[in-house]
C-alpha cells in the first residue's frame, strides 16, 4: 500500500522512533561503515523471554517447525505469528530509525526468522543480501540482525566488510574465494540485546561458531514499500489479528501485513 512519507514519518515519530533515537555517530556508522551496533536494544528479561519460546519450538509436536536447511543451525523461517513478544524484536524504536536512515522512503519488514549456529558450524561465504534488486550498490534492502547471546568473534559473530556497502561489485567477482577471510573482515560482537543493522549492501557472512553454546539470533529485514521483487514478496507471512491489535496501530501500519484469525 502506497503511504506518503509524512504520514510513514509520523507513525514512527509516534513510536519514538525518529532521527533522534540514533546518535551523530550511529548514523555515521550506518553511512561510513555500512552497518552499526545498536547496545543494549532489547532488555535481557526480553531476550530470555524470546529464547525460551524458540526452544520451546524444539519440543515435538511444537505449533512450528525448526529446520536445518543450513547444516548445523537451528532455522525457523516466520515467527511473526508466533506471539506478541516477537513483535519487539522488529518495532524496536532505535532499529526502526536505522532502517528508516538507510531507506529514506517508507518500508515494511519482509520477515523475522531466527538462525541459531551450534558448536562447529555457521560458517558461511561472503554475499549481499539482494542480489536480485540489480547490480550494487542497489536501493530498497536492509538487514538486521538480533543477538539473543553474546556476539563473540569465537562464539560465531557475523562477519562484516566494513565500507562494501559503496562497492559497485558482488563479494564473489572482487574475492577469488567467497568461503575464506577477507582481508578487512570483522566480526560484529555484542552483549544479548544488541541489535546490528546492515546496509543490504554491506558484505557479510555467517562465522564458525567455535563456543560450547549455540548462537541464538533473530534476523529481521527490511524492503522499501516501492520493491516489487517476488523473492521478498513471499517471505512477507500473514499475523493474526489478535497480534496487530496488541502491536498497536501504529506499530502495525509500519508491519503493513495482511492479518487472518
Ligand atoms: O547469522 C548470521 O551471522 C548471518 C546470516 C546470513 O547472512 C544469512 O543467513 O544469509
């Protein structure tokens, strides 16, 4: 649904989510480095909260189920249906003003998924997260990525390039091997409750989780409201409606999901 930015704004004006929830140097992050560590985003009550009903999700019989199309992790594709609680995750006011920094235009969240590296696994090569909107750096995609645990460069952190979100070429024609090191590569580390937001340019990778513990985490991204791609048309999932009510309206304007139930 087309929606003027004015009115986009005011939605997120209402939801404390403005220019002013982020610092000078956060949005300096998200325009030099392409990505930026939002500390401290989620309460840890919260992050126990959401990793005690995504556990749950590995009961059997449990209301979803996990996969392990990616060996090794722990997936569930959608979790906006699940319960109000994963709602915060996406609406959080300082992500929102992030997103809205990198996209300049309204937008919605396309999904909410959890991905979660056990020990010996994660790794991942290099890519962008939008190879299908044309040549980078393209407009409209951005990702974030919700640190249930501690983020450690040992525990499996996303791995980062930081300035690749300006490069005018995809990660497998500069790199000779997508799957090694890249000579500037970082890894986003972060206490539970930090939230990362990338610029869906930035080249990333999953890292090899090398800790006793898996490494929870929640992805979130993001399309502007103008993409039309079929690839994060059919991501974007249906919220009952008992959800959208207690989210709120304004919260559920930016969502701009269909809601069943
Ligand atoms: O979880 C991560 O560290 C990154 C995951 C990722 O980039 C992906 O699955 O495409």
């Amino acid at each position: 649904m087309a929606i003027p930015l004015i009115e986009f704004d005011g939605m997120l004006a209402r939801l404390h989510a403005g220019p002013e929830a982020l610092s000078t140097e956060e949005r300096g992050s998200l325009d030099r480095d392409g990505f930026v560590a939002l500390g401290g985003a989620l309460p840890r009550d919260l992050v126990s909260r959401l990793l005690d009903r995504l556990l749950e999700l590995r009961r059997p019989g449990a209301v979803k189920a996990m996969h392990e199309r990616e060996r090794g992790c722990w997936r569930v594709d959608g979790t906006l249906d699940l319960h109000a609680e994963f709602h915060a995750a996406w609406s959080n006011p300082r992500l929102l003003a992030a997103v809205r920094h990198l996209m300049g235009a309204p937008f919605q969240p396309v999904s909410l998924n959890y991905r979660a590296p056990q020990t010996g696994f994660g790794h991942q090569g290099f890519h962008h997260d939008a190879p299908f909107l044309g040549r980078p750096p393209s407009q409209g995609y951005v990702q974030s990525i919700v640190a249930l645990v501690d983020f450690t460069a040992e525990g499996g952190a996303t791995r980062v390039v930081p300035g690749s979100h300006r490069f005018d070429h995809f990660p497998n024609e500069g790199m000779p091997d997508v799957e090694g090191r890249h000579a500037q590569e970082l890894a986003l580390s972060g206490p539970a409750g930090t939230i990362f937001v990338l610029n869906g340019n930035t080249w990333h990778a999953g890292g090899m989780n090398r800790s006793a513990v898996p490494r929870h985490s929640l992805h979130s991204s993001w399309m502007a409201r103008t993409v039309t791609s079929e690839v994060l048309v059919n991501q974007r999932q249906p919220v009952p409606r008992g959800i959208l009510q207690e989210i709120g309206p304004d919260a559920a304007g930016v969502l701009n999901a269909v809601s069943v139930g």
